[in-house]
C-alpha cells in the first residue's frame, strides 16, 4: 500500500515551470531541502518539514532573526545548515547530495544556481528554480511547491486567507488607495530606493 509508505503518487507525475525549463515528479518527494529562508517559510506553512534548509548568509546561524514568524512552528531548526552555501548565496553541490533529497528549491540566478549549476543539481534531485517574475508574486511560487509537495489543497486555504486579509488591510486603509509610494531600505550605511514592492501595490499603493 502506497500510503502506508508515505510515497503515495495521487496526483502525480506533477510537471512544474522553472527559469531553466520544466521539472516532472513522478511521487511525492520525502526529502526537501530549501536553499532560502523563504522557500523554508512557504514549506513550512504547507505543512512539509525541509531535511535540510538555509536562510541567509547575512543573518549567519540565527535563522529566526530573519524570519522571526516562523518562532513556535513545527520547524526544526535542527535542518538548519550554513554549510549549505559555498560561497555567498551560491548553495554547496556536495552539501546538498550528502542530504540526499528528492526534490531541491532555490533560487536561479547567477549569483545562486546558475544553468551550469542547476545542470548538476538535476543530476541529484529534481531542482525547483522559479521564474523570476514569480518571486514577486509569492502566490505563483506557493502554488507550485505545492504542486510538488502534495499540498495543493492547504496553499487554496492559505491563499483564501491572505486576500481576506487584503482585502481587510484595503478597507482600512481607504484613504491611502492611489497613494504613491517609494520604499527605502538601509544596508550596510546606504539608503537604497525602490518601488516594486508587491505586497504595497496589493493593498492599493502605486509605485512612485
């Protein structure tokens, strides 16, 4: 019986767009790992334990000091592991392969998994890597790493939740709708500025 062996493939294969082209699972993956603190968030509130995950190199072996929320949930810190990155934000081949996962979720990018690195991660496990577009539109990802997961149903529920509470914060903030904004984020003694914070835009600003 497949389901005594948590290996049940309801619902698969599952096919998935990443940057670098379609990945296909043929069975729910038992063994994720999670090379970014919020692939670790998303997983998290689907309900699937990551085997191995990292949050940023910044925030060093205090992952909770960049996602406080996740404080007294069911994750376990315990997968928490910097070794996961080589160097910066480009995640360790050999770290990865010791975890033995069936299915990897990172970034695609040049300065994390470019195509030659993601050509060799594909070699270990099947390798989410959204589109970059989608990063914005965390929605987009959360559906897709439940595709993968088995967990469709529970990213509908967390989903309908979170445009209630748009749609809430909306009518609150009335008085802002249409309003412009510009988001400035201090780093390192520098101001940087930027207007493409998607979360802003959905509860009814505009970017300057």
């Amino acid at each position: 019986d497949e389901s005594d062996t948590g290996t049940s493939t309801d619902g698969y294969p599952v096919v998935v767009p990443t940057v670098y082209g379609d990945i296909t699972l043929e069975a729910r993956p038992q063994r994720v790992v999670a090379l970014g603190g919020s692939y670790t968030d998303q997983l998290i509130a689907l309900g699937v334990q990551p085997v191995g995950f990292v949050g940023s190199p910044r925030a060093g072996e205090d992952f909770l000091s960049g996602y406080p929320w996740l404080e007294g949930t069911e994750l376990d810190l315990d997968a928490h592991d910097l070794s996961l990155l080589a160097e910066g934000y480009a995640p360790s081949l050999e770290a990865v392969a010791a975890l033995e996962p069936d299915l990897i979720i990172g970034d695609g990018a040049e300065w994390a998994i470019d195509e030659a690195l993601y050509e060799q991660f594909s070699l270990i496990a099947p390798t989410y890597t959204p589109h970059h577009e989608d990063e914005a539109d965390w929605g987009t990802m959360l559906e897709d790493i439940a595709a993968l997961t088995g967990t469709s149903d529970a990213a509908a529920q967390l989903l309908a939740d979170f445009d209630a509470q748009l749609e809430d914060a909306r009518t609150r903030l009335a008085g802002m709708q249409g309003a412009s904004y510009v988001y400035g984020d201090v780093r390192d003694q520098e101001i940087r500025l930027a207007a493409d914070i998607h979360l802003l835009e959905q509860i009814g600003l505009s970017p300057d």
